[in-house]
C-alpha cells in the first residue's frame, strides 16, 4: 500500500512539473481510413494527431487541452455528410479535413450552417472555397494553380509530343484534368485523347492500347494511386515511353508500391516538400522515432492543428467565426510547413507549386528548369 502512495505521489508530481492543460477543446478529424485511399487518410490522421499531442505538452491552447476524435469518411460525398453530421452533434470545435475535395465540399455546407470552422489540409479542388462559406480553409493550392503548372511544363519541356488526359471521373480529379486541357487549349494545342474510368477499375490494358494507338508521348494522369500505378504499369507493359504527368495524388511510397518499376521517371506537382523546412525538422526526428513517415499530407495535416491553435491564440477564443475571420484575414504565422497566410476566401496568399519525380524508388523535388526529356527502358 505504501509502495502505491509512493508511484502515486511520484507521478503527481511529474504531473505538476510539466505545464498542464485544462478543460478540453474537441476537434474532429476526417479522412479516408480505410478503401483505396487509406495511405493517404493515414497521413492526415499521423500529422493531425502528432500536432495535438505536442500542443497538449505544451499546455494545450491558453490552458486548455485538446481532443481530437478520427472518423472515416470513405472520400465519399454521402458519407461525408453523415461524418460532419456527427460532429455536429458532438459539438465540436473545428473540423481538419476532409481529404478528398469529393468529401470536403459537400461536408463544409454542413459546418457552415452549424457555424464549425473547417481546415483542409489537403482538398485542393477550386470550389471548395469558390463557393465554400466563411468557415473554410485549405493549406495547399487550388487544383487549377497545380494543373496550369502541369500544362506549362509539358508544353515547355515535350513541345511536339500527342497529349493524352486521362482522370477518374471523381469531383476533384476531374477537375484537375479539366483545367489541365483548359490550359493546353489557351495555348493552342488540343489532346489526342481523352479518358475516364471508374476508380476500382483493375484491368487497364485496353486504356494503354488506345493510348498507343492515339500516339501519347505524353500521358496527364488525374487520379489515385492506386488506379494510377495500374495505369503505369500497363502503360509500360505495352512498350509505350510516354511521360506520365500527374499531381499532389502521387507524392506516396504506395504508388511506387503499387507501380514497382513503371513509376520511374513520372512527375508530379506538389506544394514544397516542406521535409526540406528547417521548421519540420523537430516533428520528422520525433515521427521518425516512433517508425512514422512525415511524407505526402502528413506535416500539412500537422500545420492545420497549428493553424487553429495560433487563431485560437491570437483571438483568445475557441469560437469558429473569430477563427475564420482571424485566419482568412491575411494574418501570417509559422506552422511547421513554413510561415504562410490566408486570403480572404480561405486560400493561400503565395501558393508555391513544386514538381517532383519518381528516382530510383522514391520521389525527389526537382528543378523543372533542368528537366529534359526521359529516356525510359520501356521493356515489359
């Protein structure tokens, strides 16, 4: 009984040494956590969790300790909804997410009538804040800055090259792709082909033999990684040395997973590797420690914890519209993506678009500048 007391006391006071967080400030989380696109729900809840449990070791948000609750929602616009239905009735505070832009629009209508700031960290498709409410907020560019990047790019470094755009017929992807051909168009050049499949697809040797047919040295890629890295495969499987070309989807190990050797050589759009931030450095040490990789969305997610945390800070309230109004007023803050601001229709002011490659099994940023045209052993 006595050695008891004694653990007791002993972690009471370790307790009271450490800076302590009161009362309790509830944020749901959503992402896809199961399905094709679990990899990448993994990353927002990694990043998102981490963010938290730093946040609380420090004495949560003026005293307050967070919680944060994770649901599934599928990247499905139904579901979304039954999620951000959910969260409304457990009161919570903020909302970091969706993930995909086919769950974030429809989500953020329901948040915005409940008066719940949402913070993206990763849906990138343009209506979401064109015709978003006050309460949204998203951490990376908007699909149409990615995909005008994309169609600049191969018109400066494949001039002559057949341009095929394929996409898989979802809100966001097939957007990208939209925007992608709006752009070749705006410069006078029209694509060879132009497909849609349905995710779940698994057989896409029929899609690569028209691509050959259609004569693609170039190949714009609007999907996930998983349909994405069967379409490479197949692509290369039918001697084609096409370029793939694709955006922020494919910034994971698992499109490598699933590609293998056909994923060498893609290129992709992306925001800044922020690995690279000095300011990232502390939480990719700590993740690493624990066998967790910071790739992809993963320190995005961590940066839209931080970002409720400093509005909270700078209003002195948990209250959604003071957040909102405080975030997308332009007040710049540092997050561990770099110091960034909003403008006001929850967009970033200085939207950075990266280009990245796939090396010898993992992806690289690169200087497009110095981009030449591949040569690709092309051997099934």
């Amino acid at each position: 009984m006595m050695l008891r007391t004694f653990h007791t006391l002993a972690a009471a006071a370790l307790l009271l040494a450490a800076p302590q967080a009161s009362a309790e400030i509830l944020i749901g989380a959503a992402a896809p956590l199961s399905g094709s696109n679990a990899a990448l729900g993994e990353q927002l809840r990694r990043g998102a969790q981490m963010a938290v449990d730093d946040i609380n070791a420090t004495g949560g948000i003026r005293g307050e300790r967070l919680a944060i609750t994770f649901v599934d929602d599928g990247c499905d616009p139904r579901k979304a909804v039954e999620v951000a239905t959910g969260f409304v009735g457990d009161k919570v505070k903020a909302v970091i997410g969706h993930y995909c832009s086919g769950a974030s629009i429809p989500a953020s209508k329901v948040y915005e009538k409940a008066g719940i700031v949402q913070i993206s960290p990763a849906s990138t498709h343009p209506k979401l804040t064109d015709e978003g409410g006050w309460n949204v907020v998203r951490l990376v560019p908007r699909d149409d800055a990615q995909a005008v990047a994309a169609a600049d790019l191969v018109l400066a470094k494949f001039p002559g090259r057949k341009i095929a755009v394929v996409n898989d017929e979802s809100p966001g992807f097939a957007t990208l792709a939209q925007r992608f051909r709006a752009r070749l168009q705006e410069k006078g050049v029209g694509v060879a082909l132009g497909e849609s499949f349905k995710a779940g697809t698994k057989d896409f040797a029929p899609l690569a033999q028209r691509l050959n047919q259609a004569g693609a040295g170039v190949v714009y890629l609007a999907g996930t990684h998983v349909e994405s890295g069967l379409i490479a495969s197949a692509v290369r499987a039918a001697g084609s040395s096409a370029q793939i070309v694709a955006g922020d989807s494919l910034v994971t190990e698992d499109f490598a997973n699933q590609a293998k050797q056909a994923a060498e050589g893609t290129l992709m759009t992306f925001t800044y590797d922020p690995r690279k931030f000095p300011s990232a450095r502390p939480v990719i040490e700590r993740m690493r420690a624990q066998e967790q990789n910071a790739e992809g969305f993963t320190l995005y997610a961590y940066a839209a914890v931080q970002a409720l945390a400093a509005a909270a800070e700078a209003t002195g309230s948990t209250d959604s519209a003071r957040i909102a109004q405080w975030l997308r007023g332009g007040n710049r803050f540092d997050t561990t993506v770099g110091s960034i601001a909003f403008d006001a229709r929850g967009d970033l002011k200085e939207p950075a678009v990266a280009w990245f490659k796939w090396i010898g099994g993992r992806y690289v940023e690169i200087d497009p500048g110095t981009l030449a045209p591949p040569v690709l052993d092309t051997t099934p």
